[in-house]
C-alpha cells in the first residue's frame, strides 16, 4: 500500500482544497495519532482534522484516488460556513456562542459518552468470547463422549459388513 500512497501525496501535493498526507505514529507524529484514534497501522482517516473519521474503502491505487477526488473536498465546518444549510448554521453558531468552559464540559460530556460506549462493547465482546470458550469446550467434550461410546467402532464394522456383502455378490 504504501507505494500506492506516496503516489496518491505526489498527484495531490500542490491541491489547494485537498491534503494527502503520513504521518509517523512512531516518532514526532505519537501525539497527533493518539489525538486521531489511532490504534493500528496502517490506518487511514480523513475529514476535519478535528474530527477524523476511519477510511473503509480499497487500498489500492485507483480506490485511494477515487475516493480523494470525490469525497475530499471542503465541507460544512466552522471555516466554510458557506457550505452549510441553515440548520448546520444554526447549530455551528450555537456552538460558538457558547462559552469555552461550556464547550469543553459539553465536549467532555460527550467524550465521556465514546468511552462508556467503547468499554460496553468490549465488556460485551469479553462475555461472548467467554460463553463461545465454553460451547467450544461443551462441544469437544460431547464429541469426544461420543468416540468414546464406540462411534469409530461402530463405522468400521458398518463399513466391513458392507464390504463382506459385496464380496458375496
């Protein structure tokens, strides 16, 4: 993938409405990556930087640049409030009316909020990976009752009756 996107910065370098980019989440670039979610390489994110969203698509040359060039473009934001209807207006100046304190408590808030609902989903995961561990085991040990019963037995006398039969005709 990588070749693919050092061409992909090359096409877009000298766009003014479009930024492709790296960044080292190992060195200098931690903080930013930490700041973005960032828990795996390599990973993708586009938007605004303040909110960067996970890229889904193909990671292939022609999927990377076809998304860029019609999905990167400026949008609705604090910056482009030309860009946006009357209700995102609305709402974008409400949140600018609001105090700094405010709108670090309301971003906390909600914050707060991703986290309950990322912990949730991995206490939830834990528990099915528990009761999958253990229809696993009730699983292997049900078959292993059952070989243990003569199963195996069972077929190679079935199988050698039906040989003996043939063996008569």
């Amino acid at each position: 993938m990588k070749p693919d996107w050092d061409k992909l910065m090359e096409a877009f370098k000298d766009s003014e409405t479009q930024l492709v980019a790296d960044v080292d989440c190992t060195a200098e670039g931690k903080p930013i990556c930490d700041n973005a979610g960032v828990k795996g390489f390599p990973t993708l994110k586009y938007g605004d930087p303040s909110d960067l969203q996970d890229y889904q698509g193909g990671r292939d040359y022609d999927s990377l640049e076809k998304f860029v060039k019609e999905s990167l473009k400026p949008v609705c934001s604090p910056a482009n409030l030309d860009l946006c209807d009357d209700e995102k207006k609305a709402e974008i100046e409400k949140l600018q009316a609001m105090s700094d304190e405010d709108l670090a408590a309301s971003i906390e808030t909600e914050s707060k909020k991703l986290e309950a609902a990322e912990e949730e989903f991995k206490s939830e995961v834990q528990k099915l990976q528990e009761t999958y561990q253990k229809l696993m085991e009730d699983k292997d040990n049900k078959i292993a009752e059952v070989k243990a019963a003569g199963l195996g037995l069972m077929k190679s006398v079935q199988a050698a009756k039906g040989k003996a039969a043939k063996d008569e005709l």
